[in-house]
C-alpha cells in the first residue's frame, strides 16, 4: 500500500515530501529503503525439515517507458486492466547470469530456515543490473490459486496443482 511510481525519490527533498505523503494520505509510517533497478525475481519453497525450492519465476513488464524503473505498484499487482495494458506477468526466469540459479536455490532455503518458516512461502529477490542478488522479502503465505506464480513454479517441478495442495496439507498435518 502506498508504493507508486512516486515512491522512487532521488533527492532528500523529494524524499521528505514522499514521507509527509505517506504519513498525511496513507496513515501510515514509511519503510525507506534504497531502490535497486533490476529484475525482480521470486522463489517458491516448500517443506519442512526437508526443504524444495522451487523453479524461479520473473516479474515481467513488457511496457515500461524508457528509462522508467520497474516497481511493484499495487496496479502492477492486481489492476487487471492494468496489467494488460502494460504487458505485466510473471513466467519463468530464464538467462539468468551464471551461478545465479543455484544461489537462488541455496539462499532461498537458507533465508526460509533462518525465518523458521514451515510448509510453504516465497522469497522475493532483485538481481541488480551489475548481476548481484539482494533480498527483498519473504511472503509466508503467497497466494495458492492454480493461476499464481506459486502454482506455475510447482507446475515446473513436476508437481501438479492437486499434488502441490495435499503435499501443503500434509507438511500442516506433519507439524
């Protein structure tokens, strides 16, 4: 809630003025963190003590203006007419530089663990322009209709839409 294209300030003056926002239209405090261009990327995990990272998937924008930055705003998200206007989905993440697949796999149950996270999550990941994974957020309860990314990655795994409910119910059960 909040983040727009307005969110993305350059200067301490801007910056301010985004917080008064914030405070004054939204009612709420302001996360201020450093903007990292890039590809956004999200990885799905499932388990326990034994853990699956699932196949990567890509935030893909196809109508961005030049020289706009990509930014999760809540139309990107979940304005349908929106989305279509401005090419927005998410597939699978392909030509990943070198080495960035497995470190996906490996970070992405690393931070799960560390979370003490069970049954279920995506983490969400910018790889900067320069090729360098950051950390955004971890989402302990993504959204599981067949038509999510969470849902497509498992599709990728092997593991259909049916197979992906039960396994989720029974690491609930397990625990």
């Amino acid at each position: 809630m909040g983040i727009s294209k307005a969110s993305i300030v350059r200067d301490d003056e801007a910056l301010a003025a985004r917080v008064h926002f914030m405070h004054d239209r939204i009612g709420t405090d302001a996360i201020v963190e450093e903007f990292i261009p890039g590809r956004e990327i999200y990885v799905g995990v499932l388990g326990n003590e034994r853990l699956m990272a699932l196949p990567p998937r890509e935030l893909i924008v196809d109508e961005l203006e030049p020289g706009e930055d990509l930014i999760a705003t809540e139309s990107l998200k979940h304005n349908v007419h929106y989305q279509e206007k401005h090419g927005v989905r998410i597939s699978g993440a392909r030509n990943l530089p070198e080495g960035i697949a497995k470190a996906l796999d490996r970070t992405s149950k690393r931070i799960y663990r560390m979370l003490s996270l069970e049954g279920y999550a995506r983490i969400d990941y910018r790889l900067s322009t320069d090729g360098k994974l950051y950390f955004l957020e971890a989402n302990p309860n993504p959204e599981l209709a067949n038509y999510e990314e969470l849902a497509h990655a498992a599709a990728r795994a092997g593991l259909s839409y049916t197979n992906l409910i039960q396994r989720i119910l029974n690491l609930g059960l397990r625990r």
